[in-house]
C-alpha cells in the first residue's frame, strides 16, 4: 500500500498497519479547517495549547515526507505515544514533537528506551529551545526536521 493518498495527504502506519494517522500536506489547508478562535490565535501567534501540537506534528511530518521519510509512529497504552519512529544504522530513533514549555516531559520516549529487548538508545524531541543533549536524548528546534533522514 503506497503512504501517499490521491487527495494531498500524507498516511503514518503504525506497526501493525491497522493503525494510521492522517496529515494534510498543507498547514494553511489544516488551520482552514479549525474553528476561527483557533485561526485567529495561530495567526497572532498566541498560547495554542494542544491544536499548536497537531498543527506542529503536521509540520513536522510535511517535511519528512519532502525529504522521502516513510511515517512510521508508536502508540502502546502501556508505553504512550511516539510521533514519528526513523531507520537508522544504528537502529530506530525515536522523534516527539513538543509545542510548549513542557518539552522535557516525554513519558513514552523514556518508557520505549527502558525496554532493553527493543535497543532504542537515543531519541530526538523537537521543540521550542536551542540544541542541547540530556543523557540520551537530544533536544533540538522545531526546524532542525530538515536536517533528519533515514538510511536508504
């Protein structure tokens, strides 16, 4: 099955291939289909609070698939929520994407590399801050996302 409809969305599959989520290739086309509360706070650049994270995870995941990354993603009641999953030669790396302040709270990425069987020893979160490594995790801004890619 190809992970690019007819319709300008892009497809992210989770593992099991039942399981997906659907991003419009178009941030303007996205914030068109939100209240105009919303439109107006995101055009003025205010607290968005969660429809910032769905309009920055759509973001994101446009500029992954211009650079030919297949969306993957981790959704395990047990473990969270992880927004994007790349190949790497080192193994998966783990990408969450945070909007707010609260960016160094990332309860499934600490959970997914707790679980030694999986070998998933580093992670990225894009957010709002300058680059900076904590541990095994790198933060890094939101447009760092150009710079990501997966072996071929």
């Amino acid at each position: 099955m190809s992970n690019t409809s007819q319709r300008g969305c892009e497809i992210a599959w989770n593992t099991s291939q039942n399981l997906f989520k659907l991003f419009l290739c178009d941030i303007g086309l996205l914030a068109s289909q939100m209240s105009s509360t919303v439109r107006l706070e995101f055009l003025q650049g205010g607290e968005l609070s969660a429809n910032w994270g769905s309009i920055l995870e759509n973001a994101v995941a446009q500029e992954l698939t211009v650079h030919g990354i297949k969306l993957r993603y981790f959704d395990k009641a047990k473990y969270g929520e992880v927004d994007f999953l790349l190949s790497t030669p080192q193994g998966v790396l783990p990408v969450k994407t945070k909007p707010g302040n609260g960016y160094e709270s990332h309860r499934a990425l600490s959970n997914i590399m707790d679980v030694r069987e999986w070998e998933v020893d580093r992670a990225i979160v894009l957010c709002k801050e300058n680059v900076r490594l904590s541990k095994r995790i790198a933060y890094l801004p939101w447009y760092a996302v150009m710079l990501l890619h997966e072996e071929r």
